[in-house]
C-alpha cells in the first residue's frame, strides 16, 4: 500500500503542467493562432473581449512593429494559470481580487498597476421579450419574472461577474430566494449567451455585455451601493520577457486612444459612479 501511495503526490506537478499547456495551446486557438516569438500575450476578463479586440488593433495599426495576442477567461481562471506558470505578458482583471491574489504572490509588477476602466451591474432579457424594465430596489422579487426558469449569471464562487450579482442580491434581500435558482455560468459572456439563447430568462451581466449583445436588453441597473465598485486592474506580470513592450501597451490602455473605444462598447473611466 505504502509503495502504491507514494507515485501520487509526484504525478501532480506533471498533470497541473499538462493542464496549464492544455489550457494555454485552446486559449491561444481561441484567439485566432499561437503566440509567436516577440508578441505580447495579455490575459483578460471574457468581458473586456469587444473592447479589447479593437484597441488592440488600434494599437497595432499604430505600431506596426508590435503584435499583441489576447487570451479571454473569467478573471479567477486567468490568475490560476499564471500562478501556474502561463507566459502572460499583461494580466487585466475584472475586480481587484484576482489582481491582489497575484500581487500578493509577487507574480505582477506592482509599479505598473493601474485601473483602466469600471462598470455597471444589469439585468438583462432578450429583446422583444415579456420583460421590458423591472424595478430593482430593496425588497423585490424576480421570481415572477423567472417564472419555472433560472437566473443566468457567473458563478458566484469565482467568477467577478457573479460575484458582484451575489453581492447585490445579497444587499437587496434577494438572495435567499434566488440562490438556488442560478445558472451559474464559467464567465460573464456564458451568462449573456445562455440568455440570449433562451436557456434562461433573465441574467446578471455587466453593462459592456450587454451593449455587444444586440439580441439582448437591459431591464434594469443594479445601484451602485448593492455591490463593490466594478473596476478593471491592470498589470505586467513578473514573468514577462517583454516588460518594455507590455509597459508601453498598458500606457496605451490609458491614453485617451483607447478611453474612446472602451466607452463604445460600454465601460465607463475607472472610478465613475455607476448610478
């Protein structure tokens, strides 16, 4: 027993590492090719998606000479890949928990931290739909609203987007109703497609998730005061082999460039009320 008890604990490292390649080769498929040599890899919030497909293209269009790959997964996902050892250049969060989790470990740059934008908390149901504004206050209810379905949202264990969504439920009375009834979903975008698909009537996304969506609309806006500030750190890792070049992308996520795009698809400036 003692002989068949000891192999375990050795294999781990090397299955964590299998997972980490396996995670890293779809990621970077899922963005369109593998990362070539010299090409910034930035990992970033599913909801930052829209957004950042287009500043990057701006940026490159700017730069000729730089390449930037974009990975897109729930924010927890992401930190968990780069503790494990994923080649990120640039990690960009969609709350500061997952930003500090690595901060806290020294694997990001601290100097270089910055929050780049902020959102907002909605509702949403598809367009056309028996839904069309629901008052969102202390005390309601979206049971009748729901009917025998299920409320779409990130899972609330992890991922920011639900995490916040169970912070203003939390706050509104809510909860205690509705926690039983979530579709909880592995990213903010998996929570507006479930929507948009009819596998759930209603979801708790952001605002920017919203605006991509053109099937879906917004049906109501969490207050401000029910959740923690959405907001979007973002930094270079420790690991970077281009910290020069990732320094000057993250320069570029602030100018005034990239402020434009990010208000096109729905992200407000870091530190906007969101009411």
């Amino acid at each position: 027993m003692l002989a068949c008890s000891r192999p375990v604990p050795r294999a781990r490292p090397r299955v964590a590492r299998l997972a980490l390649f396996l995670w890293i080769l779809l990621a970077l498929l899922q963005a369109g090719s593998p990362a070539r040599a010299g090409e910034l890899l930035v990992f970033a919030a599913a909801s930052q998606r829209d957004a950042l497909d287009a500043i990057i293209a701006a940026y490159e269009k700017s730069r000729p000479e730089a390449r930037v790959k974009a990975a897109y997964q729930a924010s927890s996902t992401l930190a968990r890949q780069i503790e494990l050892g994923a080649p990120a250049d640039v990690f960009i969060a969609a709350n500061v928990k997952w930003m500090e989790y690595l901060q806290a470990r020294g694997l990001i740059d601290p100097e270089s931290r910055a929050d780049l934008v902020s959102n907002r908390l909605v509702l949403v149901a598809v367009r056309n739909g028996p839904a069309t504004a629901i008052d969102i206050k202390a005390g309601a209810t979206l049971t009748a609203w729901l009917g025998d379905g299920l409320l779409a949202v990130g899972d609330p264990e992890h991922v920011p987007a639900g995490m916040y969504a169970r912070e203003a439920l939390q706050k509104l009375g809510m909860w205690t109703t509705l926690k039983d009834r979530l579709a909880r979903a592995d990213n903010s975008r998996v929570a507006l497609a479930l929507v948009a698909r009819g596998g759930a009537p209603l979801g708790i996304v952001y605002e920017s998730d919203a605006v991509a969506h053109g099937a879906l609309q917004v049906v109501a806006r969490f207050p401000a005061s029910s959740h923690s500030p959405i907001r979007y750190p973002a930094a270079v890792t420790r690991a970077s082999r281009h910290g020069a070049e990732a320094g000057e992308f993250l320069a570029f996520l602030r100018a005034p460039a990239a402020a434009e795009l990010y208000r096109k698809f729905g992200f407000r400036p870091p530190g906007a009320a969101t009411n």
